[in-house]
C-alpha cells in the first residue's frame, strides 16, 4: 500500500493528519515566506515517537541558485537549518524547490551551485529536489535539466519530488513523464498530487484540487499511480477537502 497524507498547518500536525486520515504529513517548521530559523518545537519527544511518517517541506524563497548571494548564502544557511530541525522530529525527508539562475549567467551555473550547497551542506537527512512550474533558467523545470542536474549532484544521494501541478505548469506533458523522470534521475521519492488552476506551460504555480483544474484527469491519475512513490496533496481548503483529495488519490492508486 502506498501511503497517501497532505500538506498541513504545522501546529498539531498528528490532529491534523488523524482529521484527514492521513497514511504522512508534510509540514514546514518556520515561515515559508522567512530568512527565520525554525524553532525548537515543544512536541519533538511526541512527533519522534510518532508511527506517522513526517516529510518536512523548506521555506519557498530558498533558491541555492541564485546570482545575488544575499539570497543564495541564507539558502544554503536556511536549508542546513530546516536539516538539523527536520532531525529533530525525525522525519523522512525535507523537501527544498529546485531554484533557478537569476542573472544573466548561463542556466548551468545552476547546477554548479547545488554542488557547492550540497558540498556545504552537513546533515543525515535525506533532502529532496523538487520540480518547479516557473522561471526562467530552472533548474529542475525541465527533465532535460533535471537531467543534467543529477548529472552533478546524483552523488550526493539527493532524491526527487514529482509535483504534477508544476510539471505541467512547467511544459512537461504528462506522456511518459514517470519514465522520463526516472531516465533523469533514478529515482522518484515522492509525488506531490496537485492538480493545476492554469493551463499547460502557463508556468504559475497554483495549485487546484484533484480532478478540478486544467490537467487531464486521466493521465494526471496515471502519472500519480505510475510514479510509484508516496503521496502528499498540497491542496486548497481544509481538512474535509484534503480528505476528499486524499481518497481521489487512494481510488486511483
Ligand atoms: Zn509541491
């Protein structure tokens, strides 16, 4: 059985994934939008001891690629930080954007510093890339840039996370993108069910409940099945409408 949960308010995470008979949740531990460290949380002890696996995604302005190093040394600084919290409540893996080069530099400076992030990077916690629906110089938008990403980086022992909202968003056909994917990288560690509000290499990334967006249901369906990996929703709404995201998936899989 492939375990299905979503992406939660990060307070009560255990509650909120019981309200969504959840299999996992996914979570952040400080401000997506912040520079700001995550805190200590006062529940570690319960969520260590916790039978419920707990992925944990990194703020959203992270972009290891970028040109000003006022943003790419808080990155590197930032995702440490989220590692070292992640461990805290041992959870599974933590799941960081792709990032994209920012000036006018080639795409493939991009690449270069991943390396050097994951050179600087000191954790036992399994990190996750994850593709992304915009910008331009992406690293991990196009396979055939992920491709070249893992080129570089597949060493370090980095895995992958399929966002089906993005790879459309981002131009990718759903044809054949499990096994392009899985040509690129070798490995799929999770999917991130999303359906999309905005048509085909749109390249916005908002995301829409299953069955309810832009993508084609079926081969959106295939795709998630396909991939093989555990599922998070990153939905709107709340509890009843993850819930009813989470059971889409489950009938589907
Ligand atoms: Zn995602």
């Amino acid at each position: 059985m492939i375990p299905v949960g979503a992406h939660t308010p990060s307070d009560q995470p255990l509650v909120e994934a019981a309200a969504r008979n959840a299999d996992l949740v996914q979570i952040f531990l400080s401000s997506p939008q912040s520079w700001k460290k995550p805190n200590p949380r006062a529940d570690a002890e319960e969520l260590k001891k916790a039978s419920l696996p707990i992925y944990v995604h990194a703020p959203y302005l992270i972009n290891v690629c970028a040109d000003n190093n006022r943003v790419r040394i808080p990155s590197r600084k930032i995702l440490q930080e989220t590692c070292d919290a992640a461990s805290e409540i041992d959870a599974v893996a933590v799941v960081v954007h792709g990032g994209h080069v920012t000036g006018d530099g080639p795409q493939e400076e991009g690449i270069t510093r991943w390396r050097k992030a994951l050179e600087a990077l000191d954790t036992e916690m399994t990190v996750l890339i994850e593709n992304t629906a915009g910008g331009d110089k992406a690293v991990a938008r196009r396979v055939e840039w992920i491709k070249k990403l893992w080129e570089e980086i597949g060493e370090f022992g980095v895995g992958f996370v399929l966002d089906t909202c993005h790879s459309w968003a981002g131009g990718e056909p759903f044809e054949e993108l499990v096994e392009r994917v899985m040509d690129a990288t070798g490995r799929i560690d999770l999917v991130h069910a999303n359906d999309s509000k905005d048509p085909f290499d749109s390249r916005r990334d908002r995301h829409q409940n299953l069955g309810q967006g832009e993508c084609p249901t079926e081969a959106l369906a295939a795709t998630i099945a396909a991939a093989g990996a555990p599922v998070v929703v990153e939905t709107p709404g709340g509890a009843e409408e993850q819930a009813a995201d989470i059971e889409w998936v489950r009938s589907i899989l």
